[in-house]
C-alpha cells in the first residue's frame, strides 16, 4: 500500500486496484479548525465500525455510499471517487455555531431540517456558502446542489429516526460526497461522533447527554466512553456484535 493522502482523522491508501481505496481512522482528534488537538485512545477503531454499520444501513436503504467493507477494526475499504469540496450540515436542533450566529437558544427544535453548505477548506476557516456562492465558485452544478440537499434530508430522516431507537437525539450533522467515475454521487467520508451531534435521551444532565465531540471541545471529560456508548447502541440495534 502506498500512502495517497493523510487528513486530520484518516489515512488515505491506495491498494492493488485502482478503483478501490482503504481508510486507516486515527485516535487523533481536533477542534476549532485544528487549534485544539488530542488522542482518544480507541477513537479510530470505534468510529471505522460505527460508519461501517451505518454506511451498510443507509445502502439498504438505497443510499448510494463509497463503502465496500470493513476487512479490520479501524479500516474501511471504500471506492475511490473524486470528493465534492462541500461540506454538507444538517441540523434540527439548535446548536454550536447556529446558536453563535444567529442568537438561537442551544436546544431550539428548528421547525424544519436545515440544510447548509460550507467551503471544505481549512485555510479559510471551511465559509459557510451561500447558494450564488456556490454556483460563483463552480463547485458543483445547480442539479448537484439540488441532488446533495435531496439526499442529505433523506439521510437525515433515516438517521434521526434511527439513532431514536437508540434513544439518541441527532442534533445535527456533517455529510462529504464524491463522484464516481461515472459521475455519480456518493455518499463518503464517516458518520460517527466526529461528525454528528448527539444527545443521550436517558438523561436531563445537559453536561452527561453529549455523546460527540462537543466533549473533547469544551472539556467534558469521558469522551472515549461516550464514543463507546454511542457504539454499542448503534450496534446492537443493527444486530452486530
């Protein structure tokens, strides 16, 4: 395997067939644009098994993803697509940095799925988008913006829906997408703590009910054991042990 791209949370590598890649995820950690960072021992291997169910959930559901299979406990095959430079949020509950600026109360229930497209890119601080923004910088066509925010609330009503079996509360969340070679678009990237928002609904405690990572950026403590909650419920639902 040779080394193709190493990211704040995954490596990147190639394998003997061009058209399929493998994901090694990483116990680091960041925050705040990568100005805080740290280790969560066993992060890797427990959001690799997180994603991996819930990637093979949602393609049962007929959601289109770049996962192939999970062949160890932190490694992800997955197929190789061109990733869309977007960073897709969905929210239904008021929280971090809506509630920063807009002036919302943490916990507002939103009255609909709000669905908002950041610029991937660090060096910027990933600017929220504005749909002429969009178009201006030519990072998708008008048909893939319609198509990303079309998958993304289908997503997210699979994903509250599930994670409330699991007496969870999906606050909010990030989705990535790539092109396969024929143009399609895939779901990529994780869905784990790291990308979602999460809220335990077996306790009123507002410090005890984050499961993400909202505990690693405002100190919380427990984190690890709340990525190992969040995988245990999301597993024995689906089933896995």
């Amino acid at each position: 395997m040779k080394k193709l791209y190493e990211g704040k949370a995954k490596i990147i590598y190639t394998t003997d067939h061009p058209e399929i890649l493998l994901t090694q995820f990483k116990d680091d950690v960041t925050a705040f644009n990568s100005l805080k960072r740290g280790i969560i021992p066993g992060k890797g291997e427990i959001n690799c098994q997180i994603s991996s169910a819930l990637f093979k959930w949602l393609e049962s559901k007929d959601i289109a993803t770049h996962f192939i299979d999970q062949p160890a406990h932190s490694q992800m095959r997955i197929r190789a697509v061109k990733i869309v430079p977007i960073e897709v949020v969905v929210r239904n509950i008021a929280a971090g940095s809506l509630c920063r600026q807009t002036g919302l109360i943490e916990g507002k229930i939103l009255p609909f799925p709000l669905v908002e497209f950041y610029l991937k890119n660090d060096e910027l601080g990933d600017p929220l988008l504005t749909s002429d923004r969009l178009l201006l910088l030519e990072l998708a066509s008008q048909k893939q913006v319609e198509q990303l925010q079309s998958i993304a609330l289908k997503i997210n009503q699979y994903l509250t829906e599930f994670f409330a079996s699991c007496q969870i509360t999906l606050v909010d969340f990030k989705l990535e997408f790539g092109l396969d070679p024929q143009e399609n678009l895939l779901l990529a990237d994780e869905i784990s703590p790291d990308t979602c928002r999460l809220w335990d609904q077996q306790t009123k405690s507002l410090r005890d009910r984050v499961l993400d990572k909202d505990r690693f950026r405002h100190d919380l403590g427990k984190v690890e054991a709340a990525y190992q909650q969040v995988r245990q419920r999301v597993l024995e639902k689906l089933g896995i042990r």
